[in-house]
C-alpha cells in the first residue's frame, strides 16, 4: 500500500441487480411513483419486522414527515443530542419548535435517558435518540422515560441501519423510526429515505402527508396542506437491488470495524467509540477518539495530516455550543470535547485490510 493510492472515506457499492432494475423501472415508464417503490417498503418492512414502512425523499424528509405526524407546531420543545448530526434540530427551528440539546455518553457518544431527564419540561413535544454512526442508544431507559412522560419517541436511525439493541433492530424500538438511504449510507439510492411504526394511524398520516396531503379519492382534493416527500420509482429500483444485497453489506461493514479494533483498540491516545454488550452494531463509521497530550496538533491538523497521506477523513459533528448563531443550547462538555477530538475514518465494506492497515499506521504515526 503506497501513499500514492487515495482512500476516500465512503463509497457507493453496486454489486447487484442495480442496473437491471433501474432499466426496468425506465422502460415501463413508471418512474416517479410505481412498483418498485411499493416493493421497497415491502422489502424493507418485511426484513426489519416493522408494521409500516414508507419511503421518503431522504432522511430529513422522513424526519419531517414523523414530526408532522406527531404533531409539532410552534414553541414545541425536542428533545435531542448535543452531538450528532443536527437534522433533527434544524428540522424544530423550521417548524418553529424549540431544540433543547442533551448531553452525551463520554464513551458510546450516544444521548442518555439521564441526560434527556433533565431537559424535559411541560413544553416537551418529542425525544430525538440518535443513533450515532451505528451505535443504538439505551433504548429501554429512554422508552420508559418516555412512557413515563407520555412522550412519543422519535428514533433517528439514519446512521444504524441494521443494528440492532436486545436483538431488535434500531428504528424499530420507538412510537416512528426514521433511516436514510443517501450516499454513504449502508443501502443507497442516491438520495432517500423511509419511516416506519407500528402505529396504523400515525403510518395514514405521515402518508397523507408525504403526497400534498390527498388522498386521492378525488383528483386535487387536499385534507391537508402537505409536502411532496416521495420518493421516485428510479431509486426504489436502485434501493431493490440494494436491499437484496443487505446481507453481503452488513458482514463487509461488521468485518471493517474488526479490522480497526483489532488494530487500534490498544494504541494510547486514541479511542474507539464503545458499543455496549447489548448492541449489535453495523457501523456507518468508524470514529476515534483523539487524546490532545498525544495529539497536541490538534484533531483538525491531523484531519489535514491524514489528507495529505491521501486519506480522506471528516472532523466529528459540531456540537451546537459552537454555532451560537443559530442555536441556544447549555454548556455540554462531554458533547464540546468529543465533537473537537473525534476524527471519521474510511469505512465502507470493500475497503481492504492492506487499505485499513495503512490507515491505522498512518494515524498512529501522527502521536507526538
């Protein structure tokens, strides 16, 4: 492995009947709605043992949809992590809701039921467990929390395609879970995304949403004023052929993550995200966690270090306490410190073990 080779951090893998499908959904002329999108919810809802599955046009989209759903308006408070990636918060300041930012695990860098404990108040309309880059939160004490509370769960399971808590997959444990199907993730199609519950009324709702809000029991009848959140039957074909390739991804990704524990879990000033006994996890990433005595250039020179040996990697999510010109959150060290310190590296499942090898040997060459 030369330095010369570029390793990029993510990469779409299309090894199935992709194009098969695509071409079919072409020539049968159905290519926004159609068959494939129908089979894709069936596929997906089928596979991961949920009720109601339903596709949107990307993960934010079906966020969007479930906080429609539930019912979010105006000065509604939601609940989510101080560090993860922010849709679910930008999502509340669009619909004019509040984001009150919880703080994290210093190890799983996932939200706790402790944490989303103190920042509920009578004003709280939803908790937004994010499962971050594969890890599952602790569910159990989040849902009886919630129960407690009669707070429906939203999980956002945009990062944890397939893992699963308990033996049950994330996404599915909540009142609605929300995935994303976009580039890097663990099944693409492009852009995408979907929802699922158990919940038979809210599944008509965020439908009814999803489509301008019509029913189509009369052409140009709104019951509501909705969105277009649909996804088309071109990338329900592409994510066909994905989902009939799970399996074979799933085990790529499980072997990646091996590769670098067995290389890294050992090496001073640096750590891997915890991912306890009871999870089962499928990383969308692989993230260390860099000690600044051993890495006194800082996470973001090392990003560049790691960029000039021809290895793409991304700085962890930005903790809102750094973005005060759009939100108003309180001191969360755990969530300041991870989201300065965690560094993203390659993970995709045909990254080879030379590749992983010279990534860890490069990163562990940059201590001081």
């Amino acid at each position: 492995m030369t330095a010369s080779q570029f390793i990029p951090l993510a990469k779409p893998e299309f090894c199935g009947n992709e194009q098969q499908y695509v071409a079919e959904a072409l020539s049968s002329t159905w290519i926004s709605g159609g068959p494939f999108v129908e089979r894709l919810e069936r596929d997906f809802a089928n596979y991961f043992g949920a009720r109601f599955a339903l596709t949107a046009a990307n993960g934010t989209s079906a966020l969007h949809m479930a906080f429609l759903a539930l019912g979010v308006g105006p000065g509604d408070e939601i609940i989510v992590p101080g560090f993860a990636f922010l849709a679910a918060a930008n999502l509340s300041l669009l619909m004019n809701a509040i984001p009150v930012f919880a703080e994290i695990s210093p190890d799983t860098w996932c939200v706790t039921a402790a944490a989303i404990e103190k920042c509920l108040s009578p004003r709280t309309k939803l908790i937004v467990p994010i499962h971050t880059y594969g890890n599952v939160c602790d569910m159990d004490s989040i849902l009886a929390l919630a129960e407690s509370r009669n707070i429906p769960v939203v999980e956002d399971a945009a990062e944890a395609l397939a893992s699963r808590y308990k033996g049950r997959y994330a996404g599915t444990l909540g009142t609605i879970g929300t995935f994303s199907f976009q580039a890097t993730k663990t099944i693409t199609t492009g852009e995408g995304g979907m929802v699922a519950t158990k919940d038979k009324d809210i599944y008509a709702q965020m439908a009814l949403y999803r489509s301008h809000g019509m029913l189509r029991k009369r052409y140009y009848w709104h019951d509501l004023a909705g969105h277009n959140f649909r996804l088309t039957n071109i990338q329900a074909a592409l994510g066909c052929a994905q989902m009939e390739m799970l399996s074979q991804k799933i085990a790529g990704r499980k072997h990646v993550h091996q590769q670098y524990e067995k290389r890294l879990s050992n090496i001073d000033g640096l750590s891997l995200q915890v991912f306890p006994p009871e999870v089962e996890a499928v990383p969308w990433a692989i993230a260390v966690r860099l000690d600044p005595r051993a890495y006194p250039q800082g996470r973001d020179t090392v990003f560049q270090q790691m960029r000039d040996a021809q290895i793409e990697t991304r700085p962890g999510f930005c903790a809102p306490g750094f973005m005060g010109h759009l939100y108003a959150s309180p001191e969360l060290p755990v969530c300041n410190d991870v989201s300065q310190q965690v560094l993203v590296l390659p993970t995709y499942p045909s990254l080879s073990d030379e590749q992983i090898e010279f990534v860890c040997a490069t990163l562990i060459g940059l201590r001081s």
